[in-house]
C-alpha cells in the first residue's frame, strides 16, 4: 500500500506495534522535540523554581478540516497559544491528544501534523507530549484534536476581565470575522469575489509587544465563539462597567461585511481565530496601538470604544454609536451561530 492510500486503523491505537508506528513515522517526525522523543506518559519540562504559570487545554472538531487560511492543525496550535498568552503568560509547551477514526488518511495525519508542527515554530513553542485514541468508523468525523499549553508568567503581571476601570479603551488586533465567513463559506459552498481566508494565527508575540508598550493593559481576550459581542459582554459583567464601541471604527473587510449581511450575522458576533482584544488606560492606548500595528498579525490594530460607569441602578452592558448618531444594545451570541467552528 502506497503512502498516499494508507489510513488509520484500529490498531493504531492498540498500545502495540501499530501504535508505537504511527507515533514514531507521523507524531515524532513532524514534532520531535527532546521531551517527546523520550517516549515517557509526561513531558518533563523546565520552568521557573518560583513565580506563576499559567495553563490552558482546548479541543477543535472544526470541520471542514482544511479550509482557506488554515487547517484543524494550525487551529489547535493557535487557539491554546492564544488562550495561555492572554494571561501574560510566556507560552513555552504544548501538548496533543488526538482522537482519530478508522479509516481516515495518514497522508492527511501527516499533514495535519505538518501545519502544527510549522505553527509551534511559529510561535516558539514545543510540543513535549501527546496521547492517540483510534475509534471505529462511524464513531467520529475523522479526527479530533485537544491541545494544551503552559507558560509562565512574568513577577507583576496581572490581567483580568474583571479589572476594566471607567475611562480605559478597547482596542482589537485586526478585521473582525474573518474566520467564521471563511468556515461558512467552504461548508455551504458559497462563493464570493475574492475568497475569505481564516484568521488563525499565534498571537503570543502581539501580545508581548502590547504589555512592553503598555505596562498596565488591563486584560487581552480572544475574541472566538460569540466573537467581540461576547468578549465585551464578559469584560463588563467581571467589571461590572458599559462599554460603548464605535461602530465606524470597528475593522471589517468589505467582503465579511457583505457576507455577513446577506446571511443575516453581525460582524461583531462572529468567531474570530487570530484576533486579539486588549483593554489599556486611556494614557497608554496610542502606544499599545502602535506595539500592535508593528507586530505580525496586527498590521489593522484599531482603538474601538471606551470603558465608562454605570448610571445608577444600571445593569453591565455593550453598546455600539452607530455611524448616524443612535446606539444599539450589543448583547451576547444566544445559542450556536455556527456549530463546529473550531
């Protein structure tokens, strides 16, 4: 059998000969760090003897699994980054776990593979140790991938979505929906004048550079299912605050916004993979948007909104200033837009 034909079987995840294979030609060969190579069930790695660490675990059953701008692999890649960094945290290793049905491709596992082993670079981070589950066919869509990260985080550091303060300001990373379009457009076949590609992509390093510029950014948050509506929503229920977003500010690539419009979606409330929200005071927000259109990935950085007190007896809440003048209440994604988006 051809290497283009083989496929996952069940012995592959027998504890076997089979499954000792596939670690060593697929999982080795596309990682191959020291702490996996050494075969152990843990990864040991070396951290900091004091201070904090910040964990993370996630688990991506997009389908389809390729789609324009990524794969399920970069996605796994990037989502715990992402997740671990937004505490402030230095992202340092990742693990895999992989739930693999009978029958699916091994040059696809290998690709798969490939793309997360690429986007680790990418990010600087390891992959130390991982775990494989073959079911039967039937049992699963092909595979299913779980990450999780681990960093440390720097003496002085600390975020939360709870330490908003009235007269702070929200900024974003980038265009807005990207993913979500891009996700729907390859699932319903759409076709639009320029194709939309995904977003996906490690932030850690953005979010380095915005902390040197900005030494009391308040809190980063990715804004993924529920896209900026739920983000924002979080942000003022933990700080108990009203945020109000300029709507004309908010970046959105014409294409997105057309696509969202005839499916009836608001750009703010649609998943984004490779986007970053960041709260900073007021005072700091020029530099932090200038450490973010500096870094990759951030090259459409935009200040969005402000942070304000509740009027009395008010309850937490997002508004968005239309471009005439009204405002509209941003409330949180109810149910699943989009199943199965990451």
């Amino acid at each position: 059998m051809s290497a283009s034909t083989e496929t996952v079987l069940l012995g592959h995840g027998s504890g076997g000969q089979m499954m000792k294979r596939i670690i060593d030609d697929v999982f080795l060969a596309a990682y191959g760090s020291p702490e996996l190579a050494a075969g152990n069930d843990a990864g040991v790695a070396t951290l900091p003897p004091t201070g904090r660490i910040a964990l993370s675990t996630d688990s991506f059953v997009v389908t389809p699994h390729t789609f324009p701008g990524g794969d399920i692999g970069r996605l796994a890649v990037c989502g715990t980054v992402n997740d671990v960094a937004t505490s402030g945290a230095h992202v340092r290793y990742l693990s895999c776990g992989f739930i693999l049905e009978e029958g699916f491709p091994l040059a696809d596992l290998r690709r798969i593979c490939a793309s997360m082993a690429a986007t680790a670079r990418e990010a600087g981070v390891a992959i130390i140790t991982g775990d494989t589950k073959v079911v039967e066919r039937g049992s699963a869509d092909g595979i299913y991938i779980n990450t999780a990260g681990v960093g440390e985080v720097p003496e002085g550091i600390e975020l939360s979505g709870s330490s908003c303060t009235p007269g702070d300001v929200v900024l974003v990373s980038g265009t807005l929906g990207d993913h979500g379009i891009a996700i729907m457009s390859q699932r319903e076949g759409l076709a639009f004048s320029t194709e939309i590609t995904s977003d996906a992509a490690p932030l850690n390093h953005l979010i380095a550079a915005v902390l040197e510029a900005a030494p009391h950014t308040r809190c980063f948050r990715d804004p993924t299912r529920g896209g900026l509506a739920s983000t924002l929503n979080e942000f003022a229920s933990a700080s108990h605050v009203m945020i109000e977003v300029d709507e004309e500010r908010v970046p959105v690539r014409p294409d997105v916004q057309a696509a969202c419009a005839m499916l009836g979606y608001d750009p703010l409330q649609v998943a984004n993979e490779g986007k970053m929200v960041a709260v900073v005071p007021a005072d700091e927000a020029e530099a932090a948007l200038a450490a973010m259109r500096d870094a990759r990935y951030g090259e459409q950085a935009a200040i969005i909104g402000t942070v304000h007190e509740l009027a009395e007896d008010a309850l937490p809440s997002v508004r968005v200033r239309t471009p005439w003048g009204a405002t509209r209440v941003l409330d949180m994604l109810v149910g699943e837009q989009l199943p199965r988006i990451c």
